[in-house]
C-alpha cells in the first residue's frame, strides 16, 4: 500500500508532473512479466514441493528492488533519471512481489482444512491489511519530515518501506512449514510461451475452474486498477491532501480487516459461491455510486464499503480455486489465477490512463457523463467538469465488474465435482 497506492503514483503524477500512462505502462510491463513465467514457475513448484522456497527469493527480490528505489529517489535531484528509475525500479519490485503472492496462495493448504480454508483465508488477508495500516503509520513521520536527517516528502517513504517489509517477513520465512505435495508431477523445460501454452491446455480440462479464471481477470482488471489510482482519484476529483488521505487509506484497510475475517467465516457457512456472488454484486454498485458522488462524507463512507468488498474478494477466490482444482495442481492453477490477475493488471491501467487521455473535458465522452450527471441530479460544478475524466474512468470500471459477474455466473455451484479433468 506504501508504494503502489499511497506514494508513488502520486511522486511520479503529481511532484514529478508526468502523466498517468507513464505510470500506467511501467506497471503493466512488469504485469506481462509476471503473466508469462509466473505459471510456469508455479507448475514447476508442484513437481519439486518447493513453493517456500520460491515465496522466500521472490520476496527477497522485491526487498531488494524497493530499498534500491528509495535510495535513487533519495540521491538523484534530476527529474527525468528520477522518472526513469523510479519506473524500472517499481516495475522490478512489483514483478517480484506479485510473483511471490503465487506461491504464498499455493501455501494456503500447509495452514488449513476443508473445513477452515474460508477463516484461516480471511485471517490471513485481514492480518495482511492490519501489516497495511502499520507501514502507512510507520513511513509517515518520514515523508512529514518528523525525523531528523532525513528528507521530507513523498519519495521519503521508499526506504523505510522496504526495511518495514523485511522485518514483517522474517517471521513467515522463520516459522512456516510447507505440507509435502501429494506425489510429484513430471514437468517438461519449455521455453515461457510454449510453456503457457501448455499449461492453459491442461487448465482447460477443468473447465469450472477456467471459467473462473476469466471471471476473476475482469474483477482483478476492476479491483486492482482501483486500487493503483486511488490516492489519485481522491487529490484530482475530491481534493484530498495527503494527510486525509492516509486516514482514507487506513479506514478503507481497517474496513478490510473486518470484511477479510466475516467473510471467511460466512463463506464457510453459507457457501463459496454465493459469497462472492454477492460481494461482485456489491463492487458494481458501488462503484457507480463512486463515480457519481460530489458529497465528501458520503465518498468516506463508500471508502469503507471499498475496503469491505476488497478484503471479502480476496478472502473468498482462494477457497474457491482451491474446490475446483485437485490440490497436486495448485501451483500450476495459481500461476494461472495470477497470469489472469496480471494481465488484468496490464490492461486495467493502461485503460485507465486512455480513458484519462481521450475523456477529459469537452470530449463526447465527458459530455456524456456530464449530461448523465445532470439527469440524476448531480450539481455540476466547474471542478467536476474538470475532473469528469477521472469520473469516467471509474464508471468504466463498473462496467467491467459487472462482465466478470456475468461470467462467474456460469462457474459451478457444487465445484467438488470439478475437481477432476472433465
């Protein structure tokens, strides 16, 4: 949350003045990385029980990717070598943890029952967004200029951030156990297409499990392009300033704690599918409601639903791949479940910073919007005509939540059969 959500964007958009594709491209490239090996990888750790191993040098990596970040921000006063590294280096970065998450979700099965996957799921993402809110308020004295010898601003929190994140990883990297893998898996070397190739041919025999692959693509395309240019959102269409901000972030993140640990145990109770049905229900919803909001109170009360539906989402895909795949194939179906996050990551963005460009004031789209915004009742004032592009972006995200909850629509509902080739 640090680097992608909170301060980098906004270091390079807002201090550096470059315009959000930049951005945009940079992290979809790493996303196409990680799109083209990280399901190879992830077919390769079933056959060699290696997945910890694998989560411990991806993690490293990113650690590694972010300290060398903090200290070009810190180091080089040029505003253009700033911008070039400050974009290679969060496109490494982001490559490495991203993979990583591939063989942290694989793991989930070493830490739980069929019973308990949906809660220790839960737990696990609402413990991850707690760690969120403790590096916000731990990194913000740096960027405030509250400690001595070191430099104010938004580039302050690079450092620090990736010290924060070594030492909230020792602990998992000391005490967690990988269970042994059920029987081991011959896996061909091929090179990264053909290798894809190959493993979406295999993936296809479980055509529950494919189905929802393409689902999660739209909702991870929605989600995590939300996610990205949040804290623009709130400076270029509300006006927030940074300090409003954090406490945004840190209620959104508090509100995914509670939605994380209730829609574990609710999942359990009442069914995978059904949950999540109804949590994609709710992202639609709200973010037309985001989209079409000029109120500030109502935008931090839609900031909480944000974080409600953000840790519920994520809570509940894991259990749900895991039902419609035998778990010798894990890793394989992990490396999938990221290739469709990512690439979703790759075109979300870039979207994103297209509908910025081709939408802003005085363009049909814009009038369109405008005149939208008018019929519902919506006052518009100069300053959401002006930032009717970002408006538009977002209802654009809507519009493909809403594709992905058709699709999902189409996965089983009684998935255990699925968990063979069909």
């Amino acid at each position: 949350m640090n680097i992608l959500t909170m301060y980098f964007a906004q270091w390079i958009v807002v201090d550096l003045g470059y315009p959000d594709i930049y951005y945009s491209v940079a992290y979809s490239s790493s996303m196409v990385a990680v799109a083209l090996t990280l399901p190879i990888l992830g077919h390769r750790s079933d056959s060699r029980g290696n997945k910890k191993g694998l989560l411990v040098l991806f993690t490293i990596g990113c650690i590694f990717a972010t300290a060398f970040l903090g200290t070009m921000a810190l180091v080089i006063s040029d505003v253009a070598s700033l911008m070039i590294f400050g974009l290679i280096c969060v496109g490494v970065a982001n490559y490495f943890y991203e993979g990583g998450l591939v063989f942290y979700n694989a793991m989930l099965t070493s830490v739980s029952t069929k019973q308990n996957v949906g809660t220790i799921s839960g737990l696990g993402v609402g413990l991850g967004y707690v760690g969120a809110i403790c590096g916000l308020l731990l990194v913000q004295p740096f960027v405030d200029g509250a400690v001595p010898f070191w430099p104010a601003g938004r580039h302050a929190a690079f450092l620090p951030t990736a010290i924060l994140f070594f030492l909230f990883f020792l602990p998992t990297w000391i005490l967690l156990k990988e269970k042994p893998t059920v029987r081991k898996i011959a896996v061909e070397r091929d090179g990264p297409i053909r290798g894809l190739v190959k493993s979406l041919k295999e993936a296809k025999e479980y055509r529950g499990a494919f189905r929802f692959l393409i689902a999660d693509f739209l909702f991870e395309d929605a989600i995590a392009t939300l996610i990205i240019f949040m804290a623009v959102y709130t400076e270029k269409v509300m006006g927030l300033p940074d300090k409003a901000k954090i406490t945004l972030f840190i209620v959104s993140t508090l509100s995914a704690v509670v939605g994380s640990v209730m829609s574990g145990r609710t999942s359990d109770r009442f069914g995978h599918y059904a949950t999540l049905k109804c949590v994609v229900i709710g992202w639609v919803m709200l973010l037309v409601f985001v989209s079409f909001t000029t109120d500030e109170t109502l935008f931090w009360i839609l900031g909480s639903v944000v974080g409600i539906l953000l840790g519920s989402t994520w809570t509940i895909s894991r259990p749900i791949l895991n039902s419609l795949v035998p778990e010798q194939k894990l890793g394989l179906f992990y490396g999938l479940y990221s290739l469709s996050g990512k690439a979703a990551a790759v075109i979300g963005p870039v979207a994103w910073g297209a509908v910025v460009l081709l939408c802003k004031e005085g363009s049909p789209p814009a009038k369109w919007m405008l005149s939208l915004l008018g019929w519902i009742g919506v006052q518009v004032s100069q300053s959401v005509s002006q930032s009717i592009e970002y408006r538009f972006a977002v209802f654009s995200l809507a519009i493909i939540m809403l594709a992905g909850l058709i699709i999902y629509l189409r996965v089983p509902q009684f998935p255990d059969e699925q968990a063979s080739p069909s």
